[in-house]
C-alpha cells in the first residue's frame, strides 16, 4: 500500500507556523515571552511524540501550547492557528475526527481574517482540513478546498514553487481515491516536473512525487512504468536521507508492494526484511509503521 506523505515529512508540513516576513508582532513583555518560549518548546515536543507516534500522549501537551499561545497572543492570532492544526493533527491521527474538524475550521477562520483569503497560511489550512474530509471519504467536501488552496498557492508563490506541488499532488491523491486516474496523472507530473526543477532531482520531494506517480502506474496494472521510478525514488531517499530513515523503509515497502502485485515474491521479501528492520531500529518495536 502507498502512503501519499511520510509520517515524518507530514510533522514538517503541519508544524512550520506563519511563514517569515508575515508573522503577526509578538507581544514584548517579558511575561508574555516567557510563556510563549514554553509554548514553542512544547511544540517542538510534538513533533518528536508524533515521529514517535505517541499520538495519544501528545494531545495534552498540543493543549497546553494552545492555551498558552492564546493566553500570550490572543484567540485570532496566527500562532494560536497552528496550535489549533497541530491538535487537530493528532486528534486526526487517532481518527478522532469529530474533535479535529472544528479545531481546523477554527484555525481556517483565524488565518482567513488575520492573514487575508490569499495568504499561504490560508492554503495550508484548507489543505488540513480537506485531508481531515479525505480520510472520512467526503470527497466532495474535499476537493473545493483543495482548488482553493491550489489558485491561493499558484498567485501568492507563483507556479513553479514547491508549495504549488504540494497542492498538485494532494489533489491528485485525491482524484486518485476516487479512480479519477486520468485527472491524477497530470497533477502528479506537473508536481514532479516543479520539484525537481525548484529543488534538485536528489531531493527527498522528488522521491514522494515518484512514488505517488508509481502508485496511480501500479493502481491501473501498469507495473513497467511503476517499477523504475520507485527504484530512482529509494535511490534518491537512500543518498539524501541515509540507509536507515524510515522514508527509506517506505520507499522498500512500495517497491516490495510492486513485486508482489506480480507474484514475483523472491523479489520482495528481502525489501520488507529490510524495511521492517528499519522501521524497528529508528521507531522502536511498539511504533504503528512496525505494527502494520
């Protein structure tokens, strides 16, 4: 089975905040930064339990920091947006999903009236919320949102920017669940095309542009053309990220996913040997990715 976006790529997405150069002005008293120091430590706490997947354990602590940002900083701020979505990340996690949807409407709202419509932050937010309906199968819900955070990305970035492929490629993933796969194709090409441009044909983006484009392949029976890209993409995460990462273990997974549609068995037990060996020695033996 393939995953759209890596458990550890994902922590980078949700947590990156208000991009610089947009950030709301902080309060200065030294109380108020204080408080908002423990705020970020505690976030940055959150990504470790999440890579962990410590879901249930990081809940409090993602509470804690929310109500610390919104004590310092006030309910409509945008650093008070991204503890909403980091909370709602982890409700989402745990399929929680009536306790995430209002915590990422909250963050939308927020965003939207702080930052304006077209801010980026706006994109990621509807990009949140819209995976939040994805994973309930409410497609139709799903996919304006995703349009919307495409138009906003391509205007405030410009086309060729690696957030514009991120919009391309959530919403192929979404046409992809539907069996859209001739809107898919397209979306998953041009993202691959724009991140290999903008960030390097080595770069770790790159290998999930191949591999999503190596599952549509794959999905429709196409194994010939699936085969060598998921071979570049676990060539380029094995020289960009090391042996042992556990993206390494997805792309081994993917590519042993691929032989065994084939029957050619031999081929793909030595790929989940290793993938599962890696998934032990970076997340430890009671991690969901070992697990499953």
């Amino acid at each position: 089975m393939f995953r759209q976006l890596s458990i550890l790529t994902l922590v980078t997405v949700l947590v990156v905040g208000v991009q610089p150069g947009h950030a709301q002005p902080r309060s200065s008293l030294p109380a108020s930064q204080a408080v908002l120091d423990e705020a970020s430590r505690l976030t940055k706490r959150l990504e470790k339990l999440y890579s962990e997947g410590k879901f249930g354990e990081a809940v409090p602590v993602a509470e804690r920091a929310l109500a610390l940002r919104e004590k310092a900083l006030g309910p409509m701020h945008p650093d008070v947006a991204e503890s909403l979505n980091i909370l709602a990340l982890f409700y989402k996690a745990q399929g929680a999903y009536p306790k995430a949807e209002p915590l990422y409407v909250r963050a939308l709202d927020i965003n939207e009236k702080a930052l304006g419509p077209m801010h980026p932050a706006v994109a990621q937010s509807l990009n949140n919320l819209a995976g939040l309906y994805q994973a309930q199968g409410a497609y139709l819900k799903a996919e304006p949102l995703l349009v919307r955070a495409l138009d906003i990305r391509e205007t405030a970035l410009g086309p060729m920017h690696p957030d514009v492929a991120q919009s391309l490629n959530d919403l192929g993933v979404l046409y992809q669940a539907q069996g859209a796969y001739p809107k898919a194709e397209p979306l998953y090409v041009r993202a691959l095309n724009i991140r290999e441009k903008a960030l390097g044909p080595m770069h770790p983006l790159v290998a999930e542009s191949l591999n999503n484009l190596a599952g549509l392949y794959q999905a429709q029976g196409a194994y010939a053309k699936a085969e060598p890209l998921l071979v570049r993409a676990l060539n380029i995460r094995e020289k960009a990220l090391g042996p042992m990462h556990p993206d390494v273990a997805e792309s081994l997974n993917n590519l042993a996913s691929l032989y065994q549609a084939q029957g050619a068995y031999a081929k793909a037990e030595p790929l989940l040997v290793r993938a599962l060996d890696i998934w032990r020695e970076v997340l430890g033996p009671m991690h969901p990715e070992v697990a499953t």
